[in-house]
C-alpha cells in the first residue's frame, strides 16, 4: 500500500530509456549496468526479485537487437540467477522475452528479457481468486538485497 500510494505520475516517454540514463539507480530500480545493457527490478513484479535485463537500444525485436547487447543482456540474465538463487534460495526461474503486444509485452517497443524466480509450492490462491500477488516485501528492500550482491 505504501508503494501504491506514493507511486510517481507515468513518465511520458519510454521508462526503460530513462532508467539507462538516469543517474540515480535506486530511483529506477537499476541493479547492474554493462557497456550495452542494464538489469532492473520490474516496478509491477510477478515475485519477489522479478528482474529485467534490458539492452540500451530502443528497438522491441530481438533481430533489430545487435549482438554485443544481447550478449551483455545475457550475461546480466546470467548474474541475476546467481544472485536471485543466493540470496532468495530461488528453486528455479522463469526466463523471457514478450515480444510483441499479442506475445504479452507490456512495453513492446523497448527489449527486455524477464527473470522470475519460482519456489517449490509458491502458488496460493490470491492470484486465482483476488487477480492480485502478494509480496513479502518492497521492491525498495529487494534493490537493498540485491545491489550489495552484484557486480555493477
């Protein structure tokens, strides 16, 4: 609820170019940068430590990405998963591309691959009975315990 009501007005323009640009990480939920992509909390998380790696371009399809980004994007991908099974004991992931408005992608014009940990038995019935999650914690404590963990 906290998060909820103190969220910011929507920033026109694209969310993911500004986080590459801003200068405060912990504003944009920025976790790790690289020369060519960047990793991030997702600000609407499916779970706790739902991440984004994202490619510094502003292109939505992955054969407009150039290599090197999708390298960098991927071995963000790579260090999400270490830190994510570290510190959260993460059972196993969810690891995606939505490419496309009918492929799911909620920002389709900006490519960024999801990383979502999973937990044996992690599913209950708010989702199926509320259309709500429930999280044990802020995405503010999530970037605390992640950030020290990784490489930036």
């Amino acid at each position: 609820m906290a998060y909820v009501s103190t969220a910011p007005a929507p920033i026109s323009g694209c969310f993911l170019c500004d986080a590459r640009t801003a200068t405060d990480d912990r504003v944009r939920l920025v976790l790790a940068r690289r020369q060519r992509a960047f990793l991030m909390l997702n600000a609407y998380p499916y779970a706790s430590g739902h991440l984004m790696a994202v490619i510094n371009s502003h292109v939505g399809a992955i054969e407009h990405a150039e290599a090197p980004e999708l390298d960098d994007a991927l071995t963000l991908v790579r260090a999400a998963t270490a830190v994510l099974s570290a510190e959260y004991r993460a059972d196993g992931f969810n690891i995606g591309i939505n490419q496309g408005r009918v492929a799911g992608a909620g920002i389709p014009d900006h490519l960024h691959v999801h990383v979502v940990p999973r937990w044996q038995g992690d599913v209950n019935f708010m989702p199926a009975l509320g259309d709500v999650r429930v999280l044990p914690e802020t995405l503010d404590q999530t970037w605390e315990r992640l950030r020290g963990r990784l490489d930036r």
